[in-house]
C-alpha cells in the first residue's frame, strides 16, 4: 500500500527543486502548484498554473517537473495539469517568496 502522506511530501521537497525561468522562486512556494493528488497506484497528478500563459520556458519546466517527480522512487507515473483558473497572482505566494523577492 502506498504511503500518500510520504510520497506528497517527497513531491513538495522535489518542486521546491523547480524553479520559474522569470522569478528566482521555486514554483512550489511561487504558488505554482494548486493541488497534488496520489492514487493508491501511486500515479502522481500536479495541478498547476503559470504566472503568464505565454510564458517561453514552459516546455523546458513542465519537463524538469514531470523527470524530477518521475524520479522519486515509488511514483509509478506523473500527468501535470496546467490550469488558468483560479488566474496566478502575487497573493498566492508564500511568505518565504514574497521575503525573498522582497515584497515584504
């Protein structure tokens, strides 16, 4: 049986690895990630969002994503779901970006 409370947090600790080409924060705590959903199959599903819908670098992040979660042992497979509801924005930041961007 699968651990969903341990794997979640190793896939938290593996997208705080990620980081927005445009803002020096990992997407993790930018507020990227709207919602982590594991199986009992251990099939990962991220929800996400980006802070622009043209943003250039997305292929080349949407890939380190899915290879960095695919990479952690017990995760038997990954889908990443990019979603524009609710739209990014600033408030959905977590204390430590906003302090690291010097928003607060």
């Amino acid at each position: 049986m699968v651990n969903k409370d341990e794997l979640s947090a190793k896939v938290v600790e593996t997208l705080k690895t990620v980081f927005d080409p445009e803002i020096p924060v990992n997407i993790y705590e930018l507020g990227l990630i709207y919602e982590i959903i594991i199986d009992d199959d251990a099939k990962v599903e991220i929800k996400m969002t980006l802070t622009s819908p043209n943003c250039p670098m997305v292929d080349s992040m949407l890939q380190e994503i899915y290879d960095k979660t695919k990479a952690i042992e017990g995760v038997s497979s990954v889908m990443l779901n990019i979603v524009f509801d609710p739209p990014w924005d600033k408030s959905m930041m977590s204390d430590s970006a906003m302090l690291d961007l010097g928003l607060i």
